[in-house]
C-alpha cells in the first residue's frame, strides 16, 4: 500500500496563477483533510471531506477550494495564488474523525512569487 | 491565548538522557490527545495515543492531566534518532469535530 500519495511535491507559481494539487489514499478512508503548515504555526486545517462528494471548510479556507469526486483522491485547488499561501501543504486521512489516527502525505513545497 | 501551546524548544540533550515536553490545551471540551512526530523536511506521524490514565511505549511515556489542561511526553534514554519536532494534537468535541495541531517542541540529542 502506498497510503497517502501528494502530486506534485514541489512548484513555484507567479502570483495570479492557478494550480491543483492532488492527494491520493488507497487505505478506503472515509475523512481527508488539507492542511497547510508555516513556520512557527501549527498545521491549520484549509478543508476537509467526510465523504465521496462532501466538502467542508476548515480554519483557513479562504484562496481555496476542493472537490471530492471520488472517495479515494481529493483536490485542492488554488484559483489565483499569493504570497501569503507559500507554504507547505500536506493531505491527510483518516477512517473517521473521532479520534482516529491521521496519515499525511509527503507534502508540497509551494512558493508563491 | 492559543488553543494548544507547546515549548517550540529547541531542547539539547546528550544520548541517554531523559527529556520531558508539556503542552496545554485552552478548551475543556477536548476529548482526545496525541503525540505526533515530524522528522525534518517530512510528514508528521503518529507516536503515540494519550490515556487519561497515562501509557507508555517503550521509552516514551504520555501523562494527561486534565484539571490542569495539560498533557506531557517523556522520553527516557534518548537516543540520536528521537531527534525531530514533537506535535500535540488535541481533538475537540464543540458541535462539530475540530483537530488542533500544536506548532511543535524540537528536540536535537547529541552524541
């Protein structure tokens, strides 16, 4: 099993300029989660999903948006990238959410210029 | 005030030493509590659950302490492995379900 899957790792966008990342567990997770990771901050949870087809805001949701299509990958997609979103991003999911231990992704090291 | 605060350290330590890290939590409706690690440049992982009646594997051992809000690793004869950022994770029951993640205590051990 692969578990968590996140592409790309790295990527470099001029501000204004879209992308998406993708995430990919093979684990038959029902929760995921986006959450981005600054210096000197703890992980901040962007969106989540309890299910295929069901999405959800987290903490700092603004700049983005997901998509949950199919159970196992879920999308972050940032529209018009920032400065303020150069960070690393990391997917997780978990078998439900009450309490359950989450497994990450690797990670993208986004900067925006 | 944060909702989870931990020491960001960093904490250097010789191998074989003990080493012990807090982190408090603001909210009392917080129903469940973990230690995470993340290694440098990495993603985090889980190290351990924490018991309201305290655990431990191996050689780290988890305290929760709920009248004071607080929760604590220890780590008895360190070795140069152990050494990354440790994570508390408090999940909260409020309406809904909320994970908070700590910022992280680093710990370097030298040989």
């Amino acid at each position: 099993n692969a578990g968590v899957t996140q592409t790309p790792k790295f990527r470099v966008l001029k501000t204004g300029q879209s992308m998406t990342l993708l995430c990919a567990q093979d684990m038959n997770h029902e929760y995921m989660y986006w959450y981005r990771q600054d210096p000197g901050m703890g992980l901040r949870l962007i969106h989540y999903s309890v299910g295929e087809g069901t999405t959800a805001k987290g903490e700092v949701p603004d700049g983005y948006n997901v998509s949950r299509l199919k159970k196992q990958n879920f999308l972050l997609g940032l529209e018009s990238a920032a400065p303020s979103q150069t960070s690393v991003y990391f997917c997780a999911s978990s078998l439900n959410r009450d309490g359950n231990e989450q497994f990450f992704g690797p990670g993208t090291r986004l900067t925006v210029l | 005030r944060k909702e989870v605060e931990q020491d960001p350290g960093p904490f250097n330590v010789p191998e074989g030493a003990t080493v012990a890290f807090n982190c408090t939590y603001s909210n009392s409706a917080s129903q469940s509590f973990f230690w995470y690690r993340q290694d440098c440049r990495k993603e985090p992982k889980l190290l351990m659950s924490v018991y309201s009646s305290g655990n431990e594997d191996g050689r780290f051992t988890a305290q929760l302490n709920r009248a004071s809000q607080y929760i604590s690793l220890l780590i008895r004869d360190s070795k140069l492995s152990d050494s990354a950022t440790y994570l508390c994770v408090v999940n909260l029951r409020t309406g809904g379900f909320k994970t908070i993640f700590g910022a992280g205590t680093r710990l370097f051990v030298k040989a």
